[in-house]
C-alpha cells in the first residue's frame, strides 16, 4: 500500500465541484466562488489506492454514464489515478465528462455524510421489492444508488424508486434561456443543487419507502420541500460561497433580504428549485422583496409544489430568525453599538464572521431538519406532524432551547400557518410527542395499568441484547409458529453471513488470511448497536432480522397495549384488512427498527431505536364498493389451469380462460376481462395507518410514541385519504390521469420534476 | 309505429341531441327558422367524432353503436340539409366522423348539402399568427410520430407507448375500418422520409408540409371546407356575434380559442408567476434536443450527437461487445488500459441484452428507454395546446336570453382568457360573467377532464364552474357530458374521463339533470350528497323536455 504513511493513514479524497450550476458560476462577477472542494474521509469510501476507481464506483454509489440516446458511454473516471489524487480531481469543466462524474460522486457522497452526521447511522438505500406469489414479497439489499449522469434528454432530473437510481438530464437552452447562452448544452447534473435534491429523495426513500405515496396533501409536497431544503442549506454550510456575496452588498446589508435572495437566486438558475423557493420573495425592480409570511398560505396552496414552497419558506424564516439573533452582536460591535453599519465596503474580517455564522446557522437548521425525520409517523404525514417532529427531536436532545432554536422555528411555522391540525395551542410542550406514559394516561389508564406494559418492554432489553437466545427461547416455548421460527433462523443464518463476508474482507486487507467463522454460539450482543462499525449489509440484514424478532414480540402482547399504540386488533374488523396467518388479526408490519445515535450536548451518546408499525387496508374511491368490500371481503378468483377456467370462492367456474381476451394484468395478476373494469376486484389505493415509536435503547422506555391521527380501523382516515385522491385529481398533471395515489407512485418523482424548468 | 324522423325544433327554444358515438362529441341543434311557409328548423352540427373502440352498445341489441347508423340518423332528422357544421378543434375525437369513408365513399355524402361551416381562427390560412401556430404544430407532430416509433422499438413500458400513441392519434385521426392503430403515424413518418429521399437539399419545414398532407383530420376538415355552399367563416373571440342562417334568433357568441399566446399555452398559473412563459405549440429547447435523438436514430434528420467530443466517448456497441479482436494483442491492451474500462462498464451496467445473462442482476436497473418518457410529456402538451385552439361558442337564445355552451375541449388557458371579453349590442354591453351567468345549458368540456371545466367560485376573476348559471338562471341547469367512462377507465392506463369530482359538482349544480353518452338513462333520484332533489314538477318538466334513445340523448331548451 505504497501511498499509505507509516500509521496505515490515508489522506481524505478532495474533489472539486461546482458551487452553482455553470449559468450562474460562468459569470464574471462570480468567478471567485465558482468552485467549492469537498472532502472526503478515506475511509467514508475505501478503496485500493492501487487500483482504478472507475465511475466512481465506491461503497454507497456507482456512477454509470450511459448515454443511450447517443448511444455511447462516456470515458469513466477514474479517482485513484496520479494526476486526479494530486490535483483535487479533474478540473471543473463542461465539455469533460469525467468532471460530471465526479461532481455528482462528490456531491451525494456529501450528502449522504451530512445524514450519517445528523442520524448517527449509516445510509441504506431503500431495498428492491419483488412480487415471489399472491401474498409474498422478497426484499433484496441493494447497496449502491445508481448516477446516471446523462440518461435523458430533457429538463428534468429525478430519482427513480423502481431502479434505485438518480436519472439527469441534459437539453439545448432555448432562445430565452436565462440559465445558460441559447444554443449550448445545459447539463442537470452539473447543478449542486439539483444533485443533492434527488440523492435526498433517495436517501428518504430509504428511510420511508411509504413516503412516495401521495396519502396526505402534504405527503409529496413534504418529499419534495425536504429535498430543497437539503439543498438549500447545504449550499450555505459552504462559508466561501457565502463571504463574497455579503462582501458584495457594501455598506447597505440587509442581511435578511440578502440571503433569500441568494437562496432564491440558487435555486432559479436552472429551474429546479424556482417553484419551490418562490414563497420566500420576488424581485422588484431592482431589489430583492421577501415575501411576508401568511397564515392562510396553505389553505390557498394546492399540489405539491404550491404546499411544499409554504414549508421551505417556514423553515427558510426559522432560518433567518436564528442567522439574525447570532449576529446581532456582530453588529453592534462592528457600528459601535448602533447596530447600523456605516456605509462603504464593510470590514474582510466582519464578512468573513457573517459568512461564518451564516453556515453554522445552516448546519443547525439542516441538523434539526434532517433528524426530524425519525420522529414522524409512518405514514400519512402533514406539515403540523413535521413541525412535531422538528420540536420533539431537537427537545429530547438538547433539553435547554438555550439558544431558541425551536422557538425559532415554531414562531416562523406559525407565521405561515402551518399547525398541526387539532391543536388549540401552539407552544413547545404541546408540540412534544406524547411519551408511552402520557399517552397511557390520556388514553385513561391509571398509573398501576402502565406497569404491565412496561414489564413487557423489559423482556424485549433482554431479548434484543441476545438474539439468538430469544429465537431459541420462541420456539422452545412454542410461543410463535414454527414457520415463523424457521423465518428468524433464515435470518440469523444471512446476518451471520453478512457478518463473515464482512471479517473476511477485513482479514484480506490486513495479512491475507481468512477469518475463520466461529460465530456457531449465536450471537448474543446486542447487533443493532454495532451500526456505525459494520458494513452496511450486514446491518441490513440486522435490521431485517429485528423487525421480524420485534414483530414476534409484538405479537404476544396484549390488545390493549397495541391499541394504545394506534393498531387495530381484536376480532376481524374490516374485510379490508389484510388478515394475519399466524395472529387472526389485522396485519401488523414492523417496517423498520433502526438506531438513532446522537451526540448530546455533554457529548454522551442518545442511542435510540427507532420502531415503525403500519397497518394497511384496501381501499376504493366509491363508497358503496367500500361499503360492501369491508363487509363482504374481495371476491377471489383463482386460476385452474387444469379446467382454464377462473373460479370463485367455492370453486365456481366464473370465466373461462381465453388468452386473447385475458391478457391484461393488474396489479401483478393476470384477470379476465369480465373482472378487470370491475371496481370491486381491484382497490383503488392503500389506506394505511400506524405509529412510530422511539425507544431508549437503555432503558427501553418508550420515549415518544407517534401515531398517525386516525387508527387503520377507523374509515374518518380513510374518507379524508380518498377525499384527498379525489381532489387532488384536480391538480393532475394532465387531463387523462386519475388522481396521484392512484398512479404509480414509482413514477411520482419523474412526472412532478419534468420539464420544471421553462427555458 | 312509423314516426317521422325529422328532428323538429321548439316552437321557441332550442333542442339539443347528443349522439352517443362513444368517447367523442357529435351534437345536433335544432333551432326555430323564420323562413319558408313550412318554416323547416335550423339544424346545427357541432363536431362528429369518436374514438375507434370506444363505442356504447345500443341497449336494445347489445351491439355497438357505429357511426354509419348516426349519419343516418342526422340525414333523417335534418332531412339531408345541415344548415351549419362547426368544427372546434382538429382531434380525431371531433372530427373523423367528417372523413371516414365507405368504398371509398364518405359518410357524409349521405347528406345533401351542408350550408356553412365554422371554424376557428386558428384554421384561418389568411391569419398569420394561425399559420404560425400550425406550422409549429406540424414541426412536433413530426418529432413526435418518430419519438413514438422509437419507443416502440426501445422496449418502453407498453402502457406509456399506447398512451403516446393514442395521444398521436388524437392528433392524426383516422378511424377503424380505415387504419389499424399507430399506422397514422406510421404513415406520415412515412411520407416525411419519402420527402427526404427525393430532395435532401429541401428545408425540413418543406419535408414536414408534405407529410403532414397525410393526416387524416385534416383531410376531414378538408372535405367539409370543400362542401360548405353558404362559404366558410372564422370566429374569433370577441368578435361580433355571429346570427345563424335562415332567420333563426339565436345569437352565437365566440369565447375561444383566445388569441393570446400564452393562454394557448394552458401553463399552469403558479408557472405564469415563476417563469417566462413559451409560445405555443414552438419547441423549447429541451424538446429540440429530445426529438432531435428521436429522429436521428430512426434514420430521418440529421445526426445529431452526444453533448462530448468524440476523444470520450465509446459507443454503446463497443462497451456491450464481448469479444474484442482490436485488443487481440496483449501489448496494446496494457498500454492502453482501454479494455479494462470497457470491461468495468459492460460489467455494471450488463449486457446488451438483459436476457442474455442471467446472472447479471441490474436489468432492473437499467435506462435504455427512459429518456424516451419525455414523448409522453410532450404528447401531453400538444393535447393540452390543441384543446385550447378549441372554438368556444355561447348560443343566447332571444326571449329569455338563456345562454348554450360548448367549450370543445378547450381548457384552462382558455377559460382564463374569456373574463376579459365584451361584446356591443343592441341593449348595451355584453360581457362575458354576463353571457356565463345566464347559462342552463352546459356541454361539459373535454370529456369532463380535470382542468376542462375550472374549479372556482363566483368571486373568481377567471370563469369557472360558478360563473355558469346564476340568479334565476340557476334553477334551470342542465349539462351533457360525452364521454365513455367503462371504456376510459379499462384503459391500460385508465383515462380519467369524466373526472369524478367534475361530474359529481356538475350534478349538485343540476340537481341531478346530467346526460353522460354511456348512460341510457339519467336517474334523477341518484344523487351527491346534500343536494336537494327536484320538485315533482320539476322532475315532469325535465322528463318532458328530455328524449333517451339508443343513439341520441336529447334535451330540450325551452325559451
């Protein structure tokens, strides 16, 4: 390992990008800050410095530059060559593919970092579902995020669900093009802001893969404003894209009006974020006028677009009222205490502490923002349910609001009326999430009651810190069936496999020698906590085995106890349902157990778990059919191939097959045409409901317990789901499809991003 | 009982008949003439068109409605005379009843004369902004009848191509018995690279000219225009309402198509805001570089390449070669590393041929076809800007001054544009919340899609659903909706036709009085919630004024 220094350390990998996209960054007037260089840690991205790192093609992503309109491939780069090692990466250049290359490699791979930094965990791309019989569905590991950097010819840039990839663009500026001179090639993914957008979408993606299903007016709209918000501030964490532009504002610094400018400014030059980012303010004239805020804003705001630009410029005023408050003494210092500056270029070292506290106001709000995400129902989510989470996560790490970071926010939420609905007042402690003990209160439970419930939580701490032993004890007990014993041993046998691919690995790095697999006792430890040490299919396949362990757990426990978490149980409510094989009840699906690790303000460690259960339903935009469906249950058709005929439930022949007719599939299955327009053979979208639950991984208290606003048993939810679908056909994209939810949700990302931006 | 076939009109009044072609509009008017002792209706035809498959069955024999059978209707019930034909807009759904043909025949020879013939001013070729528009409009008729040829062979989604194909046919025309599916489009591709092989000197726009004679909505719109004996006649919004012939009272109104640019463009308003806005139907740059490739690669046009010097590029069939010669000898290969790169790239993305080895995991993953989903964004647009070129005409009718609308197609941009209409007359000022707000009459637009009726209320600055039928006009409203919803929504990808939370405010506003083609009878105790039934009376009234037979559905507009 010839480049490697005595201690086996390896210097971070430095690449140069592009600060803005090359419209904006081409101009004179900004070419000192053209460029920003991102870092890297070795070790984020190992590889054999030996060796090519063509793509790149690293730990979390592979870049793939096809072209298939062109029909060529583009030269790959390759990041461990001399030249490109020595010289922070090609130069920044248009006509070069290979700095395309690195620019979207370096820019998801700081993404990414800024979320293992603010989650504490690392990054895992939403796995790949594949449809194995009627009722099963097989997940695969899919470890790397594809980049394509010029698959489509158009103005668009989205990622792709279904493929697990980001998917960019590349088109002629048109003769009015304000992004690029008319004539040349405008490239996507040469835009800081665009490629961080679509990695955050794949990145949330991972994290809530029922986040992409139009469930709540706010549901896309939240996909779509998170990502710009990511965006945006990871823009402003750079400190010297900041300082020259307040540099560039003389004496006369309106720092608020500034920054939304810049923020607004960024996001326009190729489109993208032009919708998103036009609540914050517009030009008049020559100056830059930032829109006040208006509580009724939602209520006017209709489609994702229009309802995601309320919540970035909520959070964008958030922003600013911290930016302000931890300048203001910067001020005062600067104008002898008046607080007004006097005119002329103001002081280089005055500019470089804004843009320095700029960035760090950035971090946090980008901090707050991201780790949010742990604390929000399952599914169904709403702008009020994100302000929640914002308050309660930011709380339970940082107790004191010393700084008034969550007054900050819930003033600039407010402003623009968005409030969780229900709630008569807004103030920090109505915001928090109820913890198990208060929901049990609520709920009517006298204190004596909650003990059971937490006896309960304590055989999972013994549980979850001895794995194998707790499968071993299930089935001895005769405590789960014996298929779901079998399930758990087939996922103990993959993450002992993960666990060896991963030594051997190790052990080829070091001598050579593999290392010998004598992980036959079981593994006894806690696995989820080794998290950040381990590679990442191996804590997939942890995360995997503990849902399924958590779920067996879960499926013991009293009915009370579930109810109280927002599950529907007990007898057989609606037909809907899809009814468990092994509990007769409401299908429960534990769709995640996952660690936050936190460094707190004393630098301890907050370990929690982070448990998310769903319950799901058919559903259907006419009522009636609703109606009879819950009570009746689907009518079932089988296919026997012997007779070639369909049969109903009691072995009726209902149609006979004809190939030439019965060709149409829906929803994996091939019906005959009789069945196939009938509403009744085929839910029109899944209602779902659930809970979120965020345990002490110490204690195993149950911290904060998130639930959806209506059980999955309860048809207010559903109603209120299908009224959304219904009007939100309204705001179709086009005059032929049916409302969102109804559609694909695989496709939400392409259609709602095309051709955004007007040339 | 031999009844007589003719269609008679109220004494005072209008009688409007829906033909049930299936998915498309085809209306015949009936109104009071002043002229001739036996004075004989004025009869007016407003569109004739469906989309092939989409019929309804006839509910007495189950067998599908064609559209020989309503030609033969409207011959009888106008007696071989139609005083007016209006065409609102070139798409295949209003328009290919007008040239389909029978041993090479037309249809509508079957008439003896057609009388005038309205069109919109976009159809106008003494109208420059009109020649503008539709030579733009040819130019991505191209582009987008080569991007669909690409998609088929790309392997797309097979949902998205039929989508894209049938938007093209929307465009193109042509009807069952003449051209299967996708041979329209199969036929001016055709033409353009006959055109191209004859004379490569020749401007592109002079290839699209020659093709585009193909398209058979044109060649429907051709016929009328070749049989029109009273002349033809272009309305424009705004202009000076038009009388119908032979005496008949009734003042017609054109709405739309506006002609302000951008309203034709039907952007949504929050785009107006953020950005600049792009003429009609005129392609952007990202179009142009889009179908560009399309052409290119089906062998019309120029070449037009990668954005990348040819020093970085390797083309496709190289990286997915699996034996290189080139390299045979071991000394090049290491000198130049090449195979190694275009190993690690066959490598990931996969073979050429994602069968071809199974154990390569990424066919999933792969983009060969993905950027050829533009061309159904593009398709889209194109609807949309054609719908918007849709005449929209106001009938008032004289004592009353109750007001008809047919609005085609037309969509937002549209109806956005009307507020801002006036018209003179006799008793003073007409404008449009005026013409609206008398309205009992309402052919619902576009099938009654999402944004072909807008949403809003009184108060809006824009016209919109409320704007229709207000004060004491309110009670008497009544709407037609052509549309065949089994049809749309068993769809591959189901069309959303009619929308329903468009028919469900339609039928609040009318208390239930709402024709839709596929529905042979309209059931007046079925209705949304907190709606208020009619009176018994009021039930009389309707039944009395309403018809329901196989091929027409029938309402009578008393004045």
């Amino acid at each position: 390992m010839a480049s490697k220094n005595e201690t086996g350390f390896m210097p971070p990998r430095r690449l140069r990008v592009l600060a803005f996209d090359p419209g904006t960054g081409n101009k004179f007037l900004n070419r000192s800050i053209r460029e920003v260089t991102i870092t890297i840690p070795w070790e984020f991205d190992p590889s054999d410095p030996n060796s090519a790192f063509w793509g790149p093609r690293g730990e979390y992503v592979e870049v793939i530059d096809y072209d298939p309109a062109s029909g060529a491939f583009y030269e790959p780069i390759d990041l461990n060559e001399k030249s490109v090692l020595l010289n922070e990466g090609v130069a920044p250049s248009e006509e070069d593919p290979r700095f395309h290359q690195q620019m979207v490699y370096a820019v998801a791979m700081e993404t990414i970092a800024i979320f293992e930094q603010a989650l504490g965990r690392r990054v895992l791309w939403a796995p790949r579902w594949e449809k194995t019989g009627q009722r099963n569905w097989q997940d695969t590991y899919v470890q790397r995020l594809r980049i394509y950097p010029h698959a489509l010819r158009e103005a668009n840039a989205f990622y792709d669900p279904r493929k697990k990839a980001l998917l960019f663009g590349y088109f002629t500026a048109g003769p009015e093009s304000r992004a690029a001179p008319p004539g040349t090639t405008v490239f996507t993914c040469l835009s800081h802001d665009i490629v961080v957008h679509e990695t955050v979408h794949a990145i949330l993606d991972g994290m809530h893969p029922r986040f992409a299903e139009a469930s709540t007016p706010d549901m896309l709209a939240l996909h779509e404003a998170f990502a710009d918000i990511v965006a945006m501030f990871q823009q402003f964490s750079h400190p010297q894209v900041l300082e020259d532009q307040i540099a560039r504002t003389r004496g006369d610094l309106d720092q608020q009006s500034l920054l939304g400018e810049l923020a607004q400014e960024f996001g326009e030059a190729i489109g993208r974020g032009g919708a998103l980012r036009s609540a914050l303010g517009r030009m008049d004239g020559d100056t830059w006028v930032p829109t006040p805020p208006d509580v009724l804003a939602l209520t006017k705001a209709k489609g994702p677009h229009a309802r995601g630009a309320v919540l970035v410029a909520a959070v964008f005023r958030a922003f600013l009222t911290i930016y302000k408050s931890r300048t203001s003494d910067l001020f005062r210092i600067a104008s002898g205490g008046s607080g007004i500056l006097r005119d002329g270029a103001i002081d280089p070292d005055l500019v470089k502490r804004l843009a320095k506290e700029a960035a760090m106001s950035a971090n946090h709000v980008l901090q707050i923002c991201i780790r949010a995400m742990d604390y929000v129902p399952p599914v169904a989510v709403t702008f009020g349910d994100y302000l929640r989470a914002i308050i309660t996560a930011d709380h339970d790490l940082f107790p004191d609001d010393e700084k008034g970071y969550r007054r900050a926010f819930i003033e600039a939420f407010t402003a623009w009326g968005i409030r969780p609905a229900g709630m008569p007042v807004v103030t920090e402690a109505a915001l928090l999430w109820p913890s198990l003990a208060e929901a049990a209160a609520d709920a009517g439970y006298k204190e004596a009651h909650a003990i059971p419930f937490q006896a309960k939580l304590n055989d999972m701490v013994y549980w979850a810190a001895r794995p194998s032993e707790a499968i071993e004890t299930l089935a001895r007990n005769e405590l789960i069936p014996q298929s779901s014993v079998d399930g758990l041993h087939a996922d103990m046998e993959r993450v002992r496999q993960a666990f060896l691919e991963t030594m051997n690995r190790r052990a080829d790095r070091s001598d050579g020698e593999p290392a010998n697999g004598s992980t036959e006792a079981g593994f006894n430890i806690n696995l989820l906590e080794m998290d950040l040490n381990v590679d990442r299919k191996f804590i997939y396949e942890v995360r995997k085995l503990y849902s399924h362990l958590f779920w067996a757990i879960l499926s013991r426990w009293p009915d009370n106890m579930l109810e109280l978490m927002g599950m529907a149980v007990g007898s057989f409510p609606q037909r809907t349902f899809t009814q468990s094989r092994i509990t007769g009840k409401p299908t429960i699906d534990v769709y995640s157990v996952r660690i936050a690790r936190r460094a707190g303000k004393r630098g301890q460690h907050e370990d929690e778990y982070v448990v998310e259960l769903i319950q799901s339903r058919d559903g259907y935009r006419d009522p009636e059919v609703q109606e009879m469906i819950d009570r009746d249950g689907k009518p079932q058709l089988t296919f026997d191939a012997e007779k070639r005929a369909y049969l109903d439930a009691d072995g009726n022949a209902v149609v006979d097959y004809d190939p030439e007719q019965h060709d149409r599939t829906r929803d994996g299955m091939t019906w005959p045409r009789e069945t196939i327009d009938d509403p009744a053979y085929h839910r029109d979208f899944r209602y779902r409901a659930g809970c979120t639950l965020l345990i002490d991984a110490r204690t195993f208290t149950i911290r904060r317990l998130i639930r959806t606003p209506f059980r999955a048993d309860d048809d207010r939810g559903l109603d209120q789901m299908r009224k959304h679908l219904s009007n939100s056909a309204r705001h179709a994209m086009n005059a032929f499809d049916g409302p969102d939810g109804v559609g694909d949700p695989n496709k939400a990302f392409a259609v709602m991003h095309r051709n955004i931006g007007k040339y | 009982m031999a009844s007589d076939p003719t269609m008679k009109a109220p004494r005072s009044g209008v009688r409007i008949r829906m033909y049930r072609l299936g998915h498309g509009d085809c209306f015949l008017l009936a109104f009071p003439g002043q002229e001739g002792s036996a004075r004989p209706p004025v009869h007016v035809l407003i569109d004739c068109g469906y989309k092939p498959g989409s019929q309804v069955p006839d509910p007495e024999t189950g067998e599908d409605i064609r559209i020989d059978r309503i030609v033969d209707d409207i011959v009888a019930a106008t007696g071989g005379k139609v005083d007016v034909v209006i065409v609102t807009h070139e798409h295949q759904d209003h328009v290919n009843g007008f040239g389909t043909t029978r041993d090479r025949v037309p249809i509508f020879d079957r008439l003896d004369e057609i009388g005038e013939v309205w069109l919109a001013w976009t159809e106008d070729g003494n109208d420059s902004l009109a020649n503008r528009l539709r030579r733009d409009y040819h130019d991505q008729l191209i582009g987008l009848a080569f991007a669909e040829e690409r998609l088929g062979m790309a392997g797309a989604d097979p949902e998205q191509v039929q989508l894209v194909s049938e938007l093209l046919e929307l465009e193109l025309g042509g009807e069952e018995d003449s051209l299967s599916p996708g041979q329209a489009a199969a036929m001016i591709r055709e033409r353009f690279r006959e055109s191209l092989d004859k004379n490569r000197a020749m401007a592109m726009s002079g290839h699209t000219s020659f093709a585009v004679e193909g398209i058979t909505n044109k060649n429907a719109i051709a016929y009328l225009r070749g049989r029109a004996t009273g002349g033809v006649r272009f309305l424009s919004p705004g202009g000076a309402p038009v009388a119908l012939p032979r005496g008949a009272k009734a003042l017609a109104y054109p709405l739309g198509p506006p002609r302000n640019e951008q309203l034709l463009t039907d952007l949504d308003p929050r785009e107006q805001e953020a950005f600049h806005m792009r003429p009609p139907f005129a392609m952007d740059g990202a179009a142009q570089t889009f179908f560009a490739a399309a052409a290119a690669q089906s062998g019309a046009g120029e070449m037009t390449g990668s954005p990348f010097a040819t020093r970085y590029r390797h083309a496709a069939a190289t990286v997915f070669a699996t034996e290189r010669p080139e390299y045979a000898d071991d000394a090049l290969r290491e000198a130049s590393g090449a195979v190694g790169k275009l190993e690690f790239m066959r490598g990931v993305y996969g073979p050429k041929d994602p069968d071809e080895d199974p154990t390569d995991a990424a066919p999933w993953r792969r983009i060969d076809a993905d950027w050829l989903d533009a061309s159904e964004a593009l398709a889209l647009r194109l609807n949309d800007e054609v719908n918007n070129t849709s005449l929209v005409l106001a009938f008032e009718l004289p004592d009353t001054r109750q007001v008809l609308l047919f609005t085609g197609d037309a969509q937002r941009g549209s109806w956005f544009s009307w507020a801002d209409l006036e018209w003179q007359t006799e008793d003073g000022t007409v404008d449009a919340r005026d013409l609206l707000g008398r309205c009992t009459f309402y052919k619902c637009g576009h099938h009654g899609s999402h944004n072909a009726t807008m949403n809003g209320t009184e108060q809006d600055s824009w016209a919109n659903i409320d704007w229709l039928g207000r004060g004491r006009f309110a009670e008497d409203f009544v709407a037609m909706i052509p549309a065949n919803t089994a049809w749309a929504r068993g769809k591959k990808r189901p069309w959303d036709h009619p929308l329903p939370a468009i028919e469900e405010e339609l039928r609040r506003k009318a208390r239930g009085r709402v024709f839709r083609t596929d529905v042979d009878h309209v059931d007046l105790d079925d209705l949304p919630e907190d709606t208020e039934p009619l009176s018994n009376a009021e039930k009389n009234a309707f039944k009395k004024a309403s018809a329901e037979e196989a091929l027409y559905l029938e309402f009578t507009v008393y004045d």
